[in-house]
C-alpha cells in the first residue's frame, strides 16, 4: 500500500461531496427512465460515508475499501446500494493481497466483477458497467501512463454519454423497454462522478 | 415452530409488507413464523440490507427461510442480506421469484405442511411458471 492515508481520505471526501453535490442531477436522470431515488439514496449513502470518513480513513488500505462498501450496503436504500457496496468489498478484499498502483487494474477489475454478479449483466445493458468496464480496459491497457488519469476521466465521460442510445435490459429502467432509449443512466453518471472526482483529487496531488 | 420453513417478505413499503405478513398470518395461521421488512433506512420508500437481515433472523427456523420480494432493487438487498448472514445461516435462505402477496400465501402455505425450503420455494415459483 502505497497510497498516503491523507490522500485516500481527501478522495473518498472528494467522491463522496460530488455525490451528494449531483444527487438532484442523479435523482432527475433516474426520474426519466427509473424510480427517481438514485440521487436521494446516493445522497444517503455517502452521508453516511462521510460522518463515518474519520474511522475509515484510520484503518488499513484494504479494511478501509471494505468499510465504505459496508456503510453503502447498509444505507443507500436501493439497488445501488449493493451494486456500489459490492464493488467496494471486493476491491477491498483485492486490496488484503494486491499492491498499489502496480495492481490498480487487477483491484478495480474484482470490484467490476462483483458489480457483474450482482447485478447479473453485461456490457451494453444501459447499467453502470457501461462506464466500469470501458474505465477498466483503459487501467488495463495504459497502466502507467502519464496521461492515465486524463484518459481514465474521458472515457468515463464518453461512456455515459455512450449510455442514451441503448435500450435497458436490467433494472427499473428495463420496463420501459424502447422508451429508455435516449436517456442517460443514473448508475452510468453516478459512477462517472465518483471516477472523475478521483481523477481530480489525485491531479491536485501530483 | 421451529420445525417449519420462516417467511421474509420485503417490499420498498412498509405498508406492503407489513399488509402481506397480515394477510399470511391471518388466511395460514400463526404456526408459521413470518417477518417483514419495508422501506428504506430512514423510512422512505426503498429496500434496507440491515432490516432484511433482521428479519430473516426473526423468521429463522432449522429449516431455512423464504423471502418473498417486490421490485428488483427488493431482490438485490435482499441477495446481499443473505450473503451477511453467518455463514452456517447462508445456504438456508433462498429468494423467490414469485409475486410477493401471492407468493407469501402460498409459501407459508407449503411451510405450514412442514414442507422442506426447496418446496416451499417451487410452490411459490409455480405462480411465476403460470
């Protein structure tokens, strides 16, 4: 672990701010094709997150991954919450036997695997790994590039956007059927400010 | 009681949920043990991994718990209640796919007979079979 305790403490700050900055977006975009709560149960989450930013910042690396993905699991309140708190167990259990920034990829990749199996889906389904699984063939391919940061902000960017055309196969949205066409997905934006409030923290840091 | 299969029902409402354990207790009787969890953590609308997992623990029997669930994000916290529960309690508890007030009935119907968790299950899922 290679990652200083202030700096992890200012992303999970950071990520956490910008979740609860975007809940009214978060909340607008899953009112078009959800049930309209992504916003306010992310908001919760992270609140939660935050009040608790003191202890998990006290633990080691991989104890304190696991931390936020228990606080999520317990208090976002929808399906995110174990979508988004399996990520973060998993990528702390990676973390108990990876090594920082060498295996960010291989960490990363465990938690969009268990995103993948809790979720049950795939690419192309109009979910938050329509933005996860692109940002992790970039920290596979490009792994220690100057620009990866950079990089790892425009691809989730683009990949949100990638979301509109597609039609929904899981979640709420799949009841629409045809009519989630031409909507962005709130998990896809919610992942893509989480991601590019990392990228911003560690920018400021360099 | 022990000796007969728990029911979990877990709706995004409180109301919902607490409407079907009303029904189950009062078309099956008291001899099945059946607990509910609706709504979010601070009592909204929404799904609570916490209170799901109270409640399995509240219905528990030797003989597993069924929960009965809503909308998808009901499934989800409920798969990730399961996968909290101490190990030995893990493989004793399934999720049904079967509509939750039908299902319920029906589950705690079967659980009644002293039938075994997997029955119990397959009774409630024949509604979804049509």
């Amino acid at each position: 672990m290679t990652l200083q305790s202030d700096t992890f403490k200012s992303l999970v700050k950071e990520a956490a701010e910008q979740i609860i900055a975007s809940a009214a977006e978060l909340t607008a975009l899953d009112q078009a094709i959800g049930d309209g709560d992504h916003g306010t149960n992310m908001r919760r989450g992270f609140q939660a997150v935050l009040t608790k930013l003191d202890t998990i910042g006290a633990q080691p690396l991989d104890e304190a991954v696991k931390m936020i993905g228990k606080t999520l699991v317990m208090t976002v309140g929808g399906a995110s919450g174990p979508l988004y708190g399996s990520f973060f167990l998993a990528a702390g259990d990676a973390l108990s036997h990876k090594k920082l920034p060498e295996d960010l990829a291989a960490v990363f990749g465990s938690g969009v695997a268990a995103v993948s199996a809790r979720g049950r889906s795939q690419a192309g389904e109009k979910t938050m790994l329509d933005v996860l699984l692109p940002v992790l063939d970039i920290l596979k391919a490009e792994a220690g590039r100057a620009d990866l940061i950079e990089r790892v902000r425009a691809t989730a960017t683009e990949a949100v956007a990638r979301t509109a055309p597609m039609q929904a196969t899981k979640g709420r949205a799949s009841f629409l059927g045809a009519r989630s066409v031409g909507h962005i997905d709130p998990g896809a934006k919610s992942s893509c400010v989480l991601l590019c409030a990392v990228c911003s923290t560690l920018e400021a840091r360099q | 009681m022990s000796d007969m299969v728990g029911i979990v029902i877990v709706s995004h409402s409180n109301d919902i949920a607490k409407g079907t354990a009303d029904m189950v207790r009062q078309m099956v009787g008291g001899e099945v043990k059946v607990a509910f969890c609706g709504g979010d953590p601070d009592g909204g609308l929404g799904t609570n991994v916490g209170g799901i997992m109270d409640a399995i623990n509240d219905a528990w029997s030797p003989k597993g718990v069924a929960i009965l669930v809503d909308l998808g994000g009901a499934e989800t916290n409920s798969e990730m209640a399961v996968e909290m529960l101490e190990p030995e309690r893990r493989g004793l508890v399934v999720v049904c796919n079967a509509p939750i007030v039908e299902g319920a009935v029906m589950a705690a119907t079967e659980a009644a007979g002293g039938s075994s968790l997997e029955q119990v299950r397959a009774v409630a899922e024949e509604l979804s079979a049509g």
